[in-house]
C-alpha cells in the first residue's frame, strides 16, 4: 500500500504494490492523499519525497515504460539521475530544502507556480471567448434552428 516514515523535516511515502509495478487503486490514491494533507499540516515537516517500492515508480504513465530522460523532457522530473540512485537524491534534496526557512520555501513555490496559473487562466479566457464568439456566429444559429425543426 503507501508506507510513511518521517526523518525530521522530511516525510518519505512509498507506493508499496510492486507485484502490480505500483500501480495505484483507488484506496491507494485517497490514503496517498490523506499522508500528503497531514504532512502539509505538519508545521514540523518542510518536505515530502514520494517513491515506488523497487525499480518503478509506479505504472500508468500513459502505459508505457519511461526512463527519466524522457521524464524530464516531458515535464515530470527535473532532473536525472545514476540508475538506482533517485530515492536516495531525492532525500537529500529534500533534506537540504527541508532546512530552508519554511515561509520562503512556501513563497518560492508560489512564484514557480504563478507562470501556470496564469497561462491556465489566459487559456480559459482565450477558450470563454472564442466559445463565446462561436455561439453568437450563424452557423451556430442556424445548427439551433434545425435542432428546433425537429
């Protein structure tokens, strides 16, 4: 299942299922996100650090095997590592940003993630408009009248 172990500031979750690659069930997923809500309330814990049990971190990236190049050019890891050596990385990255002040780390995260945020809600902007227009055009009148002809 997920097992939790928490070394000062760092909680370790581990994705225990490796008959079945670590691939989560739905049972999975609620207690991985029950241990993540009660770290994050956790004033004493700065980091968390997730991993598979064994060689795979978990299946269902789109059902294929992907090394960590790959996770990286697509966005799913910043860096890469020796084969066999990302838990351990990992820890001491989180142990290292774990003894940083809490509040900058807190601030630093909500500045690497404002780029998202608004490219999201520029989207959904772009995407409200153009729906917008598109109701408002004839050919979306006339697809209603039909419709109504029925």
């Amino acid at each position: 299942m997920i097992d939790m172990h928490q070394a000062e500031a760092v909680v370790h979750l581990t994705i225990n299922r490796p008959a079945k690659k670590n691939a989560l069930t739905r049972e999975m997923y609620g207690l991985l996100s029950r241990h993540i809500r009660a770290a994050a309330d956790d004033k004493t814990v700065n980091a968390i650090v997730i991993s598979g049990h064994g060689d795979v971190f978990t299946a269902g990236i789109f059902g294929e095997v992907m090394d960590g190049v790959e996770a990286r050019a697509c966005g799913l890891a910043n860096k890469v590592v020796d084969d066999g050596t990302a838990v351990t990385a990992a820890l001491e990255l989180a142990q290292r940003l774990a003894g940083k002040p809490r509040e900058a780390l807190r601030a630093s995260k909500r500045l690497i993630r404002a780029p998202w945020r608004d490219q999201v809600r520029e989207a959904l902007e772009r995407e409200r408009s153009v729906f917008s227009e598109r109701l408002r055009s004839h050919d979306c009148r006339q697809a209603l009248a039909r419709l109504q002809r029925r």
